[in-house]
C-alpha cells in the first residue's frame, strides 16, 4: 500500500500558543499505511471491536485515528490464541526463534522514520528522540535474537553419589505485557523481545494513549514471519483498561505478567496477579535524585542536569525529579543551569526540527506540574525560569530555587519540565534527603569529579544491559532432572 497522510488543522493553536509562532501551520503524519493499523491484532488478524476510541496529537488536540476499543472478550481471545500459539512456538529451536527476531529488528531499521513519526503523533517527543527511541527499540530485538541462541542449562553437583542434577530453562507459557505511553515502542520490544526468545508468546496491552506504535509493531513482526498467535495487541480505552487489565493478569493461562507504568496500578496488578500466583515483573514509579557536590566539574553538571531532566520533557520514569546541590557550588549551578535553559530548550510541536520540548501526554499532566509549582511557590520557592503553564498539554520548563523537602515536587513523581533545586551542606544531609522515598529506579551521582564513598550508598538500579537479561531470565522456569 502506499503512502498515508493524515492532517490536522492548526488555527486554533494560532490564538492558544501565540508566542510560539512554529504552531501556527498545518502538520500532516504521512506514513505507509501498512504502518497504520487501527484494530487489534488477535492469532495474525486484524480484529475489530464492537466500539471505537479516539487516538490524539498532544500538540494539538486533534485526532489521528480511531482505535479498536477492546473489552474482556477480545482480551480473552488474544490469550487463547497466544495459549494455542506457545505449544508450538516453545517447540521451535533457538535458532529459528532467533532468526525471526532477526528480521522484525531489520524490518524496524527498515521503517524508522514512518515509526518514529508515530510516536510523535501519538507521543508528543520531539523526532530526533522519536528516531533515538526506535533505535533504542530495534536494539532490543537484535540483542534478543543473539540471546536466544545461548539459552544454557547447567549441571549442579548432587549430594548423592548415583544422581546427577541437570538444570534444564523452559519458557513459563503466555506472558501478559502491560506498557506505557512515554516510550511506546521501546518498552513493547524490551519486554516482547525477552518473552519470544525465550518460547513465550505474548499480549500486549499498550497505553491507550499510544497505541499506534504497538498495532505498528504487530504489523512488522507479521511481515517478519512471527507465527499466528505469538503476538498479540489488544488496545483499548481508559474506561476499559481497569477490566481489560484484571483479565491479562486473572487468567489461569496466563503465566506471566510484566508491567511498566505507575505504582499505584502496579498495585493493583500484584493483587489481580496473586490469586493464580503468576510470575511478575514490576517497573514503577521512580524519583531520582540528582547530586551536585562542591568538588563537581560545573559544566559537566549543568549539562548531566539537562540530559536528565529534559528527555520527552521531563516524562520519563529515570528523569531527575529531586536536585540536591551543595552550599558552595549551588549559586553557580543555578546560574548556570538557568542559561541553559534559555538557550537550549525550544517548546513546539515534535514535528518541527529546533523543538526540543514537546506538549506534556494530557492536560492532566499539565495540571500536575501546575500544582506542583503552586504548592512550592506557597511554601517559599522562587520561580527562576519558566512556572507558566501554556494552553493546551504544554508546559514551560520551570526552574524553581529556595525549595524545602516539604514541597510536594520533592515528594511526588513530577514527569514534566519542573527542576527543584534543594540546598545542602553536607555529604550526610544530601544521602538523607536522597533515600528519603519509598521508590527508588534510578538515581545521578554522575556530577561528582571524584567519586566518594557516597555513590555506594544511593539506591540506584542497573543500567539497560543488565535489565536485560533479568527480562529475559525471568520469561524461564527452570527445571531439574
């Protein structure tokens, strides 16, 4: 099929974001519209459902697909054929699963820049992290097509003389995959990547904001030659999502679950999950900190604090959300950070090349960055750059100083454009302060220019490679002969 070009007019834009001259004009998603998909996809169909969601660009309100809004019943059917699917797929040898891995990835690299337009359509980040993102996301399918070939057993010494033990790995069965709409490609392959090297088959259950890329997805496995059944999308709603979600994780031939997203659903997943006692994976909420000692290369903190902090406009789980700089370094870094800020970020639609900040997924996300900021300024924050909130999902980059650890941007995941910049004197002060949160996920020693016995004391997480294997080990049941 040929090319598909969808437009949304702009004019209302014209009046919401005045000083922002580059939202002023039409702007139009053209892709193959092999790439467009709007049903689910259920046993290598494409499926329809009895009712239809709106898919929109955050930039402009505007709508670029309608959706196949799945229910329990679709949910149930994609797990019954990925049931079905998983008696063969798990016979298939590691080399035939490794070279179909093989061919989605080529098939990505192939069509990165129709993919990532769809992620900043669907998305809001701008295109050159919408390119990086389906990179970062064909790279899982290469790594785990190299890592299905070396899925080794083990021999354990046995106590007995007349025995020996033979560790065998065995794919545990249908995997539940729940992701979210900040990284709506890369956290499907991460996770599908892992489950189809292993002998799983899988549903995926994609944000419902973000759905585009998952059913995109699907397509190019299909071409790759990814058997009927072992890869299944079910998108739906939001209104859906809580029965679509307790079905992925009840149901008795589901064996694993593995989810990305907030705490508070990963809580309620757990519990779905625990009457069957399936295996689980949980990727949550985070709150990083980020650490400026005295003794920090300056520039090398400002721009760590800028990498950290701006990626997908502050929306991803590992951003910095807490800035503890020290007493004498901390006026310096402010000034800094702040010229930064001026000359480095360009708020605007991900479609145009010098935007940097894209729109926030919803208003709601807006409005939670607002409250943040009102609630500082209350207790004593002073606004250095940005606090405005613009029409529509975009935020200004804000820079706050003067904040206290009673601030609610020091005690809530942020996932926008906020910098609180906290003050401290001592290296024990910033290690309370720092491991002062139930979450942990990621955290930024990185401004240090000498490391000190501080950085093994945060509570920081492996970096992707390592997640990666966990990923993939933990689609696998072991077993003893």
């Amino acid at each position: 099929m040929g090319p598909l070009s969808l437009i949304g007019g702009r004019s209302f834009l014209r009046q919401m974001l005045p000083g922002l001259p580059m939202l002023s004009r039409d702007y139009s998603l053209s892709i193959s519209a092999d790439l467009l998909r709007t049903r689910a996809f259920i046993d290598g169909r494409w499926v329809s459902a009895a009712s239809s969601f709106p898919v929109v660009d955050p930039a402009t309100g505007r709508e670029i697909a309608s959706v196949s809004n799945c229910g329990p019943r679709e949910a149930e059917a994609a797990v019954r054929a990925a049931y079905a699917a998983f008696q063969e797929w798990k016979r298939r040898s590691a080399k035939e699963r490794s070279l179909l891995l093989r061919k989605w990835y080529e098939l990505l690299t192939q069509h990165k820049e129709d993919l990532a337009k769809l992620i900043t359509a669907e998305c809001g980040k701008p295109m050159k992290e919408s390119l990086g993102e389906v990179a970062y996301s064909a790279s899982f399918l290469e790594w785990f097509s190299e890592e299905a070939r070396r899925v080794y057993g083990d021999i354990v010494p046995s106590p007995a003389k007349d025995r020996k033990i033979l560790l065998l790995k065995q794919p545990v069965g249908v995997a539940s995959i729940i992701t979210p709409w900040n990284f709506p490609s890369a956290m499907i392959t991460r996770k599908v990547g892992a489950a189809l090297a292993a002998g799983c088959t899988v549903v995926v259950k994609p944000a419902e904001d973000t759905p585009l890329s998952a059913l995109a997805l699907a397509e190019l496995a299909a071409q790759a030659g990814v058997p009927a059944g072992v890869f299944n999308v079910v998108p739906c709603s939001r209104d859906r999502t809580p029965a679509v979600g307790e079905i992925l994780c009840t149901d008795p031939l589901v064996a694993k679950v593995s989810f990305t997203g907030s705490t508070a659903t990963g809580k309620i997943l757990l519990k779905h999950a625990a009457d069957t006692i399936k295996k689980v994976s949980m990727e949550l909420g985070g709150h990083a900190p980020f650490i400026v000692f005295d003794s920090a290369d300056l520039d090398k903190a400002v721009a760590g604090a800028m990498a950290s902090k701006f990626r997908n406009s502050g929306q991803t789980c590992v951003c910095s959300n807490r800035f503890l700089v020290q007493s004498g370094i901390h006026d310096r870094f402010l000034e800094r950070l702040g010229k930064a800020m001026d000359s480095e970020l360009r708020v605007g639609h991900g479609s145009e090349p010098s935007t940097t900040q894209g729109p926030l997924i919803d208003v709601r996300a807006v409005e939670k960055v607002e409250h943040q900021i009102a609630d500082a300024v209350a207790q004593g924050a002073t606004v250095l750059r940005g606090g405005q909130r613009l029409e529509g999902s975009f935020m200004q980059p804000t820079l706050l100083a003067n904040v206290t650890t009673d601030m609610l941007c020091t005690r809530e995941e942020t996932f926008g454009p906020l910098v609180p910049v906290l003050k401290f004197d001592k290296e024990e002060e910033a290690l309370a302060i720092a491991n002062a949160s139930q979450v942990g996920l990621a955290g930024e020693p990185t401004t240090l220019s000498q490391v000190t016995p501080a950085v093994t004391r945060l509570k920081l997480v492996s970096k992707s490679t390592e997640v990666c294997l966990r990923l993939f080990f933990f689609f696998f049941v072991s077993s003893t002969n």
